[in-house]
C-alpha cells in the first residue's frame, strides 16, 4: 500500500476514530437510559420481594415462589441486550453478550421453570440472590453512565462486588442443574428417543451435564476478566490514593 499523503488520509482517519469513540444517537441514548431505568427497577422489584417474604416467613426456604413472576419477566427482558449489540447502539460482544444472557434464560426458564421440584432448593436462591445484587448494580451503572454521572461508589461495586457474587452466582446455578438431572433423567423431560420420523434422538439429561462441564473452561475466563477490567477502570484510582 502507498503512504498516506500529508494533510489528507490523516485527517480522515481521524474522523474514523471520532466516529467509533462516538456513543449512541440522542434518541438511542434516550431508549437506553428508560430500558436501563426500567431493569434496575425490576431487580429493585425482586430484591424487596426476597426481603418482604422473608420477613414475613421468618425463614429463606421457598423464598422463589414470591419473585417468580417478576424474576422470569426481567431476566427474560434481557434479551433485548442482544439486540442492542446486534444494530449497535451498544458497543459491545454479540456473541458474548448473548452467551451471558441467553445462559440465564436458559437456567431460568429451561431447569427453574421446567423442573418444578428444584424450585425450593436452596441453591435457586443463592443464584437469585447473586443476579439481583448484581443486575441492580449493573443497570443503575449503565443508566448514570448514559448519562454521564457516574458516581464512584456505583463504579466501585460493579468492579468489587462481582469478586463474590460470580462464584456465588455460578454456585447456586451448578447446584440447582444437578438438582434437576434426576428429574430430568425419570421424567424424560423434552428428551427425543429413537424411532422418530426425523431419524433423530436428543437425551436433555446428557445435555444438562455438557452445560455443567462448560462451566469449567468458561467461568475462569469471564472472571479473570472482570479482574483485568477491574484494574484497568479502579487500578489508577487505586495507585493514587496508596500515593496520596
């Protein structure tokens, strides 16, 4: 390829990066601020269920069946998220973005919903517990950031907080998917056996357990992750103060 010519390429390219390093649109931003507004209230929602019903009961067993319905409608929201990557009003990973949601959904809807009988296992509320701390966080980070008030403390948590609310989170969903294989494997619950039509067979018993020992390969990467971001958002904030 030949150089750039003085004063002219340069330029252009400069424009290219101002444009990347641009955000969303006004009205974008506007949708994202009320969709950002919107979940953080939800899991606001849930959180006060999960205090209200325990204070009620004065114990934590069966606390799910009192966030159910709230817990499946905004978990299950999140898959807008994906969208949002997918026409880039987001900048971020469709594909991992998708992966983290749709692995939520999946738990929520395909084992907690499908498998009646774990929903009163203690392990549904750790995970619980885990996401809406987290998501609470999360969303009111992406509002005030939208918005450009980001206050330090909110900053702080989403980088801090996950240190025990991943393995927490991770915990209670490994837990839980265990619980669900006997069920799964004496109901034959959406298993397909051979002879069929379609000449094909799916054991969701077999697939539960595949999902389990992705676990292994995955979680250490999100987490490890989240740490590097951690240094690099809170690390010089952090030096500075040790100087200070």
């Amino acid at each position: 390829m030949s150089a750039a010519a003085p004063g002219t390429t340069k330029p252009v390219h400069g424009d290219v990066a101002a444009k990347k390093k641009k955000g969303p649109g006004a009205l974008a931003t506007a949708y994202l601020v009320i969709y950002n507004v919107v979940m953080t209230a939800g899991w606001l929602v849930i959180a006060v269920g999960l205090v209200r019903a325990y204070l009620a009961r004065g114990s934590y067993h069966g606390l799910y069946y009192s966030i159910e319905k709230p817990l499946k409608f905004f978990q299950t929201g999140a898959i807008l998220e994906i969208l949002h990557c997918a026409v880039g009003i987001v900048p971020s990973s469709v594909v991992l973005t998708g992966f983290q949601v749709m692995s939520r959904v999946f738990l929520t809807w395909a084992v907690t919903h499908s498998v009646r009988e774990v929903q009163s296992e203690d392990s549904v509320l750790l995970f619980v517990t885990a996401w809406t701390i987290t998501e609470i966080i999360r969303y009111s980070f992406y509002t005030f950031s939208l918005l450009n008030h980001l206050p330090y403390l909110i900053k702080w948590a989403r980088y801090t907080f996950f240190f025990a609310l991943y393995p927490m989170g991770v915990t209670g969903e490994l837990l839980t998917i265990y619980a669900a294989l006997p069920y799964v494997q004496k109901t034959g619950l959406y298993s397909v056996t051979l002879p069929n039509k379609y000449n094909f067979s799916f054991d969701y018993h077999s697939f539960l357990i595949l999902i389990m020992i992705s676990y292994i390969p995955l979680f250490p990467q999100l987490y490890f992750h989240m740490i590097r971001q951690r240094k690099k958002v809170l690390g010089h904030v952090e030096d500075y103060s040790k100087v200070e």
